[in-house]
C-alpha cells in the first residue's frame, strides 16, 4: 500500500537532493550565459562544457584531495 506519509530512505533522499540541486545549478549556467550573450546556443554550450568537465568543476579550488 502506497500512501503519502511513508519515509523515504535516506540514501535515496541525499540522491534526490543532489540530483535537484545539479539540475538547478546547471539550470542557473544555463540562464546566467543566455542573459549575458544574449542568444541560447550559448547557454547550451555552456551546459555542455560542465558536463563534459563535470570533474573538474566540481572540484573545490585550492584544497588538496587524496586519491
């Protein structure tokens, strides 16, 4: 029985959480590039261009990581 007030995993809340808020960060590139060229396809490759180097962009500038 599905019903409104069951509890999600957790696991699967962080997942959504995250997943949201890459969609509104890429969302934001997307709008923030159209605005300042003033036509869509640059927006476009804006969103491509994070996608593509999305390891690289979603590194934190200056702290050292281990691998």
């Amino acid at each position: 029985a599905t019903g409104s007030n069951e509890i999600i995993e957790p696991v699967y809340f962080y997942i959504g959480i995250v997943f949201g808020l890459q969609g509104i960060y890429v969302t934001a590139l997307f709008v923030t590039s159209w605005l300042m060229s003033g036509t869509w396809l640059a927006g476009m490759l804006t969103v491509a261009w994070f996608v593509i180097n999305r390891a690289a962009c979603n590194l934190a500038a200056g702290l050292p990581y281990s691998e």
